[in-house]
C-alpha cells in the first residue's frame, strides 16, 4: 500500500493551499487577459492594422496554443506539473512586456504568438487536480478552478479599461506583466509539485491515447462545443446592437453577469449536480440548456428574453466544462494526463479559431440571430452522438489502471 505511487497519488488529495493557488493562477492569467482585451485593438490601431489584422492578430493566439499546448501537456508529464506552469506564467509576462515595448505590428504578432505558446496553464491545472484527486471528486474540484476563468473574465475588462490613458498606452500591458510576476512569485513559493514523474512510466505519446475511442470522442465533443460557444461569443455584441441598439457600456454590464453566472455554477453549482447526476448526466444537462440558451439567444428580440438566454449559456457553460474535463481525465492513463487534457486545450483552441470565423460569414449572409442558431444545432448534435460514446468510456475506465487502486 505504501509503495504503490497510484495510491499515494490520491490519497493525499488536493490541499486548500494548493487549490487555491491555483485557482489564483488561472484567475490572475484571465484578468491579465481581459485587461489587454479591450484595449489591444486601439493599441495594435496605433501601429496601422486594419480590422482584418486584428483579427488575425486574435486568431494568432488561438494558433499558437494550439501547437503548443499538447506539447507542454507532454511535457508536464515527464517533468512534472510545477515547472510547465512556472514557465507558462514567465511566458505571459515575457508576452505582457513585449506589448508595451513594441514599435510595430510585427513586434504586436510576436507577443501575441508568444503568448498563446506559453498559454497551458488552464489544461496544467486541471492534468494537477487529476494528479492530485480521486476520479469522483475531480469534477468539483475542476469546477472550482474552472470559476477562477469567469472572475477573471469579470475583473480584467473592467481593469482594463480603467487603466487606459492616451498619456500611456502601455500601461495596461505593463500592469497585466505585474500581474504574472505575482502569479510566478505565489505559484513559486505556494505550489508544491503534483506528482513524481519517475513514479510514472514515461508516456508514449497522444497517439496511444487517441485509440481509445471514447477520449477522442470527447475530445471531439470539446471542439464541437467551442466553436458553438466561440462562434456565438464573437458576434454577441453585434447581435445586441443589431436586436436592441445597445452600445459598448450596455454590452460590458451584460458580460459581466455572464461571468458571475459562469462563476457561480463552476465553483457552487456544478459540484452539487454531479453528486446526484454524476459527470455524465451533469454533461447532458449542461448540454441541454447551452442549447436551449443558443436557441433563446438567436430567436430573442427583447432585452429580458435575451439576458435570460445569455444566462442558460453562460449556465450551460458552467456545467460542461468541468464535467466534460473530468470524463476526458477519468478515460485516461494517469501518465498521460498532460497529454491528453493538452490535446482537449488544443481542440478548444482550434474551435476559438473555427467558431469566430464561421460566425462572421453566417451573421453577414443568413442575419443577426444565425450564428446563436447555428451553435445550437451543433450543441444537439453533440447531445445525440454523447450518449453511445460515453457508454464506451464506462469500460475504458473500468479497464484503466487507476480501477485498481
């Protein structure tokens, strides 16, 4: 019993230190974040970028991530999770510093691709939870982390925007660097390592993960559900102007009690439903009503339907998410958690990519409420093809080595 590192691994559980710092970790990642969100488009402005330019200045990040991520996920399961997250978080302030010394748009692309290749820490905190936690206490715990992204998604805007002066356009570039600083010095100095790599095998790589079947299926299930959410995200404020005239003020109150919506059932809700559905049935619930929302949110044409629909998103969300992590963590080897959840982080950043895209062309040519409509029609699909696949995962995890320990 003592000698068995699978045992030891979850035995000692996840400490409110650590969790807590993680969750730290990720919130201050968004905030820093959301802080250069509404400001990087005036900056790169600046330096004479045309709206196409911006937008690949966005699609940059979601690129780079999506190389890099299961590389570092890879990474983090030979050398453990500590150094990759300590990396990722000097990688953001090397980013952060590179925005306020640039002089041109080059320089602007360099940071932002620097940015996403460091940007593993989401799927490096949630492969630490699945070192540290039992299969069935892993989605509480994701979600808990996972609420660190929507205060972030609260706070970062709103700093952001505070923190704009034309006297200093740098400014808040170089306070979301200060940020990462603090980040690195907490991480640092509160996280202890997650696991022993040399109590490991050392992983043959994803494509030993890919052939289980259900993981990929749920891998799959990630991409389908960011270019649904993704999609909808980056035309929602078009689609508020476009049903109700409402201006950017009117558009930043609306994300934010999205964000305290996406808070709420990540870090309390979340936790209560899978202890009485389960992962899967907290999954296609959570399924349900992103639909339901998407659907709500193409079909509304007054303010109080669509701030409704905009909560069962951000609700729907919530649930997903965390539940959707545990069932790809539970599917997989405990060698290959950074791996694996590396190669979901890709998915989600190849949707980011794909959604937006697709987005814009359907709000141009099929009208305002069509990209909601759209995510909604891919959402249940999602919800049809759930059910077979995770029936699959029931002997994948049965099978897996974790069963019997």
């Amino acid at each position: 019993m003592i000698g068995d590192p699978a045992r030891a691994r979850v035995e000692p559980g996840l400490s409110g230190r650590a969790l807590f710092t993680l969750w730290l970790t990720v919130c201050l990642d968004m905030v820093g974040f959301g802080i250069i969100l509404p400001v990087l488009p005036f900056h790169a402005e600046r330096f004479g970028a045309t709206p196409a330019a911006i937008a690949y200045l966005a699609a940059a990040f979601s690129l780079a991530q999506l190389v890099a991520a299961p590389l570092l996920g890879r990474l983090g399961d030979r050398v453990g999770r500590r150094p990759v997250l300590l990396l990722s978080i000097a990688g953001s302030c090397a980013s952060m510093l590179l925005l306020a010394v640039a002089n041109d748009l080059a320089w602007l692309f360099v940071a932002r691709l620097c940015a996403g290749a460091c940007g593993a820490k989401v799927p490096t905190a949630q492969a630490y939870v699945a070192d540290r936690c039992a299969p069935e206490r892993r989605a509480k715990a994701l979600g808990r982390v996972g609420s660190a992204i929507g205060v972030g998604f609260v706070l970062g805007p709103a700093i952001g925007a505070l923190l704009t002066t034309p006297s200093w356009p740098a400014l808040p570039f170089v306070a979301a660097a200060g940020l990462s600083v603090c980040n690195w010095v907490l991480a640092f100095v509160w996280l202890p390592e997650a696991r022993n790599a040399r109590a490991r095998p050392t992983p043959r790589g994803p494509r030993a993960t890919l052939r289980r079947s259900p993981v990929l299926a749920l891998i799959g299930l990630n991409l389908g559900l960011f270019v649904a959410f993704a999609g909808m995200e980056s035309t929602f404020a078009l689609l508020l102007e476009a049903r109700l005239g409402w201006g950017a003020s009117e558009v930043g109150l609306l994300f934010t009690l999205i964000g305290v919506t996406i808070v709420l059932s990540q870090g309390v809700v979340v936790g209560r439903v899978v202890a009485r559905l389960g992962e899967r049935g907290t999954l296609r619930v959570g399924l349900v009503v992103l639909s339901l929302g998407l659907a709500g949110l193409g079909a509304a044409s007054h303010a109080p339907s669509l701030i409704v629909a905009a909560c069962a998103v951000a609700l729907g969300n919530g649930l997903v998410s965390p539940s959707l992590s545990a069932l790809i963590s539970q599917g997989t080897e405990p060698s290959r958690q950074g791996a694996t959840l590396g190669l979901a982080s890709a998915a989600a950043s190849l949707g980011r990519v794909l959604g937006p895209v697709g987005a814009g062309s359907a709000f141009e040519l099929l009208g305002p409420g069509s990209p909601a409509l759209l995510g909604a029609g891919v959402t249940l699909v999602m919800l049809a093809c759930t059910g077979a696949r995770l029936r699959g995962q029931d002997q994948a995890t049965a099978s897996s080595p974790r069963s019997g320990s």
